[in-house]
C-alpha cells in the first residue's frame, strides 16, 4: 500500500493518470514472488475485498475512494 501510495502521490503532482500496472511495482518483483505471480494476484484480490482500500482490474491497480480517505490520516494501518 505504501508504494501505490507513494506513486498516487506522484502522478498526482504530474496530472497524470492514478491506474499503475501492477507489474511496474517494484514489490512485485522481488525474488521471493519469481516462482509464482498468480499468488501475487490472488493475494491482492483477497485483500481488495476483505479491506476495499484498492481497485483491481486486469492488470493495474488503482486506490478507492476509501483509501484515499485512509492515505489522508497521520497514521497508515492497512492491515
């Protein structure tokens, strides 16, 4: 969550679109995720519904209404 925080602030700065590729996270990437990226996926699919905090479809990720609401407090708990 912080990194796609961290990029909505970004793209926010720039006036440019707030939808990332999920692949063009650098989280995604680490070695312990190489063997299988279904797990990724179904990891944040899982979290999409049970927090609400994210949008997924397809491919890219996108924060919700919700946590916007929750990237504006001081303190961050996304678990």
């Amino acid at each position: 969550m912080n990194e796609l925080c961290d990029k909505y602030k970004e793209a926010r700065s720039k006036h440019v679109l707030i939808v990332f590729n999920i692949q063009d996270f650098k989280s995604f990437n680490l070695p312990i995720f190489s063997q299988d990226k279904s797990f990724i996926f179904e990891t944040l699919k899982e979290y999409e519904r049970a927090k609400g905090f994210i949008k997924i479809n397809d491919d890219n990720v996108a924060p919700t209404t919700k946590g916007l609401l929750r990237l504006m407090l001081a303190q961050h708990d996304w678990d």
